[in-house]
C-alpha cells in the first residue's frame, strides 16, 4: 500500500499537492471531494456512474492512463468545455501508477 503524489488545480485556478491513497480504490473524483477541492453538489453529483460529466478534468501531465470506456467517451462527446485532454475524474483510479498526475478542474457547467 502506497500513496501518490498529485496535484489538482481547482477552478479558481489554485493548484494543491496531494497525497491521495492507492489502498481505498478510490477515483480522482473522490480525491477532489474529500479535499474539498470543489463547492458540495458540483463534483460527482451523479456518484461516479460517468453520467453527468461534473467531474471532467483537462489532464496536463505526461501520466500514462487507462484507455477510456465507451460510458466516459459517451458522456464526454456530450459534455461542455470538451478539451483533446478531457478526462472524467470519476473513471480514474488512484493506483500506484498515477503518481504525478497533474489535472486541472473544467469549469462547472
């Protein structure tokens, strides 16, 4: 069981180091609401089902990352303020190999 290091840059563009565990099968979407890194009921509001879109986040690092699914790109190719690096945060485990994964938070819809 390890933690990793990322960072997170909230949508007042403030950027916070993280330490977020690999050992909770946590996803990134997760991370960003127990750190309070958005408003209650912004981040997640469809609970991680990649249904709603509120946790997109543009990925800025070099951070090898899982293929997406056809649920995350479905939701994306529908989705405001879509980048070439649009991610979900909810279907982004935290495991081991996201250490110094750098994402910045889409603005709220």
């Amino acid at each position: 069981m390890e933690d990793i290091n990322i960072k997170i840059t909230d949508r007042d563009g403030v950027t916070h180091e993280i330490v977020a565990p690999t050992d909770m099968a946590m996803n990134l979407m997760e991370v960003v609401r127990s750190y309070e890194l958005a408003p209650e009921g912004t981040i997640g509001v469809c609970g991680g089902m990649a249904m709603c879109a509120s946790c997109q986040c543009y990925v800025t690092s070099d951070t090898a990352l899982p293929e997406m699914g056809d649920d995350e790109e479905a939701m994306l190719s529908e989705a405001f303020d879509v980048k070439d690096n649009s991610r979900l945060g909810c279907q982004i485990q935290m495991t081991p190999e996201m250490e110094g994964l750098e994402v910045e938070l889409a603005p709220e819809s």
